[in-house]
C-alpha cells in the first residue's frame, strides 16, 4: 500500500494562479463570456486567503465571479465577500508577490511563460514584472 499526502492549497500558493485560470477558462468558456484574467488586486485577495475549504473553495469562489463579473477581468468586487474575512493577517507570513503581464497581474499562464523566457534572455522590459 502507498501512502500519498496532498498538501493543502495553503502548502501550494504558487498553484493558486494557474489553477484560478482554469477555473476562469472552464467557467467562462460554460457561460459564454470573453474573460481575460484578474486584475492585480483580485489576484491579490486569492493569494491572501487560507483557503480552507481547499480548491473546491477556490474553484466555487472564480465560478461565481465569472458569473457576477461587470467585466472581461475579474475585480475584488466579483470575489465572495468571506474571501476578504478569511486572508492570512499574520505578518509573519510570507507575502507572494504576483508577476505582472503586461498591465494586469494575470491572464493565460502560456502568456507569462513566454514572458519570463523573454525576461530571462533580456528581451523584456524589467518594470513589467513586479518583484
């Protein structure tokens, strides 16, 4: 028998961002809206929360800001209002800072791939990623 322990989304914050897009690509896509992505603050507020209803939380907190976005960007205001009661406010905490894209904090994960390979053979503009 093998034993296998996941770690909580709390453990993985990296992954927070990309699965977030593809939540947003597989809701969108249902709902029939062109949504690009999270502005910075929005991308902010889903790296600031505990999650701990664990990825099911997060896959039903972008779904229903899919649905209630104003927009084509997902903004704090689309997110569930327990997000904002549920971030992490110990400042002992390590604070992740999201890339940026361009002028929004994130969109197709494909896009900022291909942006860290132009960063890293300095092809791109140093001030478009936050550090």
């Amino acid at each position: 028998m093998v034993s296998l322990r996941m770690p909580s989304l709390r453990e993985r914050r990296d992954d927070i961002p990309l699965l977030a897009m593809h939540f947003l690509r597989q809701f969108a896509a249902q709902a029939h809206r062109p949504m690009v992505g999270f502005s910075e603050r929005a991308l902010g507020v889903l790296l600031g929360c505990d999650w701990p209803g664990n990825i099911r939380q997060l896959e039903n907190s972008v779904e229903r800001a899919v649905v209630l976005a104003r927009g084509a960007e997902i903004e704090p205001r689309d997110l569930p209002r327990e997000l904002m009661s549920k971030m992490r406010g110990d400042d002992s905490a390590p604070v992740i800072r999201a890339r940026r894209c361009g002028d929004r904090a994130l969109r197709d994960p494909a896009d900022a791939r291909a942006r860290r390979r132009q960063h890293e053979q300095g092809r791109e503009n140093p001030r478009d990623l936050a550090a």
